[in-house]
C-alpha cells in the first residue's frame, strides 16, 4: 500500500554506516548533489572531487544515523585532497582549488632542505 506524500529516505541502508554529501553551488544556489547511498563514503567523495565532478563545492558533510552526529568535514577533505595532490606532486585541480583554499585554513609549508 502506497503512502500519499511519501519521499524516500536519504538514511542508509545499513545505519551503522557514514554518509558524505557534498553541497555544491549552482546558479540557482546552493543545494546537495544527488548521491547513490553506495558512493556517498569518503574515499569516493574524495576521487570525485579530484576528478573534477562537482562543479563548484561549496562544503562536505557527513552524517551517521546510528551514532547521531552530523558534521561539516570541509575541512578534513580538504587538507586530504591538498596531500594526495602534494603526493603526487602536481597542483589541486583547478575546479576545486577554491574548496581547498576556503577550507583548508593555515598551511604550513615546509621546505627541503637539499
């Protein structure tokens, strides 16, 4: 039997599990892009944002039924995506440069010495 007015859930299926939505800004403003609960884990979000998925992210946000939190985790994403590319000695992509500045606060840089 069909529920008038029923909306499907964006809580996993398996509660005990940690949920990442990225927001992005569109034109219209802003708004959290559409994610299969399958590929709404880190390690995906994170590739997705180094391959250039999202537009223009405004934030990362995480949440875990179970345990009952939700954060803003723009910042841990950000200094992890500014040390993948520093790993592979090559520039955080241009699409999400100003994420990584916006969030990413006080870098430390360290030099080499030679």
């Amino acid at each position: 039997m069909r529920i008038s007015g029923w909306v499907p859930s964006i809580v996993p299926v398996t509660a005990d599990q940690t949920v990442y939505l990225v927001e992005n800004d569109f034109a219209a403003g802003r708004a959290f892009v559409e994610t299969d609960s399958q590929f709404a884990d880190l390690e995906t979000i994170i590739l997705s944002l180094l391959k250039g998925q999202y537009g223009d992210p405004a934030r990362v946000v995480a949440f875990n039924v179970a345990e009952g939190w939700c954060a803003d985790v723009s910042e841990d994403v950000a200094h992890e995506l500014r040390r993948r590319s520093d790993l592979q000695l090559c520039d955080v992509p241009s699409v999400i440069q100003d994420f990584v500045e916006r969030h990413e606060g006080h870098r430390q840089l360290t030099l080499r010495l030679v």
